[in-house]
C-alpha cells in the first residue's frame, strides 16, 4: 500500500502540473505520515539533504554566472567566434555551439546557457537567413553541454549522492564535453550547408580577431583558472565556486565596468532564487529518495535491474534507454535522486566504476535538456524566438540523434572519461 500511495500521489500531483520538488515532497510526507514510517525523521532529513559541503558550490557558482552574465561577456566570447568562423559555411551555427560550450563552463546551467546565449546570437541567425526554428534548437541543444562541461551543478549533485570526488567529475567531463561539442558542430555544418545557411558578410583581419580575443579574454580564463586550480589541487571545488564569485566581481567592476551597486543587489536577487530552486528540488528529492528506501522500492528495483541480465552492457542499455525516457518528463536534478540511490547497488554489484558512470549518466541527462516534452532548453529557446515548442523539438531531432550517439561512443570506451582524472591523479582504477 505505501508503494501505491506515493507512486499515485506523485503522478497525479505531476499530472496536475504540480512542481516536480513539491511533487515529490508531498508524496513523500503523505506516505511517511499515512503509514507512521517515521515523521519525526523529517526535519533530520530536509536539514541533512542540504547541510552538505559539496553542495555549498552551487549557490556560488550560480552568483558567478548571473555576475557575469550581467557583465556581458558572453557577447565578448560571441564576438570573438564571430570573427573565428563566422563567414564560413554555417559560421553562425558554429558561432553558437562553440559560445555555449564557453558560457556552459561559466553557468553551469542549460537553461541559462540558452537564455544568455540565445538573447545574443538568435536575432542575427535569423537576419542571416537561418530558420528560426532551426536556431532555437541548436542554442537549446548546445546548452545540454553546460551540465557536462565543468563546473557543473549535475556533476556536483552526482557526487553529493555517490562519494564520488566532484573534481575527479569535473575533469572527466571535459573530454566527453568537447567531443558532444564538437560532434553538434558537425551536424550544424551539414544541415547549414544542406540548406545554404551562410555566416556573416564582414571579413575579420588577424588585428581584428587579436582585439576580439582581448575583450574575451577575461571570460576564456575563467574556467581555465577554476579548472586548473581543480586539476593541480590548488582548491576543492566548492573554494573554486568561491574564487569563481570574486573572480566574477573582480572582471565586472574593475575590467569591463558594467557592474553597479543597483544591479549587484538584481544579480544578488537573481542567484539567490535560482539557487532556492535547486535546493528546494534537492531537499524533497531527498526526502522521497529516504521515503523510498524505507518502503523498500529502492532494493526491490534494485534487485529487478539485476535480475535481468548477469551483462553489465545490456543493464547500462537499459538504463540509458531508462534515463532517455525520464529525461522528457522530469528535470536531470529530479532524476538523479530518484534512480542513482537505486544505481548505487546495482553498479556495485556489476563492479562498474562510479567515476565512468557518472560522466555517462550525466550526459544522458543532458539529452533530456532538449527532448519534449519537459526539455527545459527548448522551452527557453521557444519563448526567445516567440515560437512553438513542437517547431523547435523537430529541428532538435537531428541533434539529439547525434548526442545519443556521443553517449553510446562514451559508454564503449570508458578511456575518454577516465584518462585526464588518471593523468591529473585524481583517479586510481
């Protein structure tokens, strides 16, 4: 009866169009209250789902993305591939996965990668001819990347849950990213060059990419300075989420000077709500995971993945097929609490390594970013260019084929994961 009742109260509440974090707590607490599971655990629980010192980057990683987002300086990275590739075959395209790939590194947030790059380059895609349905998608596409690029608020829950070292997670993903990157790169060209999709007119002399790379220089060095700090064990992830604000601080108001003591308490505003949404979905998720467990439904899914196949391959099929579906209706935060506390055990009993699993878990997450009909991404890009959904979603199917691929090539060799961990000695197989 108390796997009826929260599975029924969470699907009708989603049904409903509930939140999905308050979903999943009042489906928790009727359940723990309905059957004397042990309400007096709950407080324990909601604090102990968030008093955790990993968790402590992501609001700080937030603030120092709305920072510099507030600064400006994904038009300065715009500008710089602009005058890189921007009149070549599908310039402009390029243009736009190369600056989420940047931005990505400094948000850590697809929807606000979308939001921030979309707002800049959407309007002169569509100028230069590019259907707008097309350019929706592959700004709400190449945003996937920022929760698989590091610093990634994914990657940090991933590891919140697991043990597993968030700087080990973080330096795994840059390989996995850049080749996701890369690989939408090359499906942009095709269907550019298929369709006639030309980039812009002017033509960029070396002083004139040199003096685009001086104004972008600021926003390029900040993941290099958060990652390497990571990757030479200068700091732990979350004092480079810290070193990540002030660095932000220091590049708004004494660099570019767009910064003002009127939008600081905006920007203040603005990350102190998107972080409440992410520990909110945290917090119940928690709750539902610890409601979940003691129901059992944890061991008993457990013990069903297991029982399907002695074939570690066929069971990480499964689940990736599983992680695909989920991806369409719930948010990858969501996800990640109520499958991996599952996973633990199962990856466990396989003896798949926790560090190669999480690269591949987040970036099948990534793909539900931009999959309806709940991919936050492509909702962004739909109301940036005052479409509709269905329009954007069909544009993005070619995307999302590719990015599927990418996530069966990581899954067959864990060596593109695992080698920088390994070389940085964040990693011992």
């Amino acid at each position: 009866m108390e796997l009826v009742l929260i599975s029924l109260t969470f699907l009708v509440l989603m049904a409903l169009g509930v939140p999905i974090g308050t979903s999943l707590g009042v489906a928790a607490v009727l359940t723990i209250y309905g059957f004397d599971l042990g309400i007096q655990m709950l407080g324990v629980n909601f604090s102990s789902g968030i008093a955790s010192f990993p968790l402590l980057a992501i609001p700080f990683f937030v603030l120092a993305g709305v920072i510099l987002q507030r600064a400006g300086l994904a038009a300065t990275i715009a500008r710089f591939f602009e005058l890189l590739v921007g009149r070549a075959v599908g310039g402009l395209s390029m243009v736009a996965v190369f600056t989420c790939m940047f931005w990505g590194a400094l948000s850590g947030s697809g929807p606000a990668t979308t939001a921030a790059v979309g707002l800049i380059l959407l309007d002169p895609m569509i100028r230069h001819g590019y259907d707008r349905n097309f350019s929706g998608a592959l700004i709400a596409n190449s945003a996937d990347l920022s929760i698989i690029i590091p610093p990634s608020i994914a990657f940090i829950i991933y590891g919140n849950i697991t043990n597993v070292s968030v700087s080990a997670l973080f330096v795994a993903g840059i390989v996995p990213g850049i080749l996701t990157g890369l690989a939408t790169v090359l499906v942009a060209y095709l269907i550019s060059r298929k369709r006639g999709y030309r980039g812009l007119e002017e033509r960029a002399g070396a002083r004139d990419i040199l003096l685009a790379l001086k104004d972008s220089i600021w926003a390029i060095l900040s993941p290099v300075i958060i990652l390497g700090g990571i990757y030479t064990g200068v700091f732990t992830p979350t004092e480079a989420a810290v070193v990540a604000v002030f660095y932000s601080l220091f590049v708004a108001v004494f660099i570019y000077r767009s910064l003002t003591f009127r939008d600081f308490i905006h920007v203040l505003v603005d990350a102190a709500v998107t972080s409440s949404v992410i520990m909110f979905i945290v917090v119940f998720a928690g709750i539902f995971t610890w409601a979940a467990s003691v129901i059992g439904i944890v061991d008993m899914a457990a013990n069903a993945i297991v029982s399907i196949s002695p074939n570690p391959v066929v069971m990480i099929v499964l689940v990736n097929l599983l992680l695909l579906a989920l991806g369409m209706v719930l948010d990858a935060i969501s996800i990640s609490y109520l499958i991996m506390p599952i996973l633990i055990p199962v990856l466990a009993e396989f003896g798949i390594d926790p560090l190669w699993y999480g690269v591949i878990f987040i970036s099948a997450l990534a793909i539900g970013q931009a999959t309806p009909p709940v991919g936050v991404n492509l909702f962004t890009a739909a109301n940036l260019i005052r479409g509709d959904i269905d329009g954007v979603a069909r544009e993005a199917i070619p995307f999302v084929i590719m990015d599927v691929v990418v996530l069966i090539i990581l899954s067959l060799f864990p060596i593109l994961s695992l080698y920088l961990p390994m070389a940085a000695g964040l990693y011992t197989p």
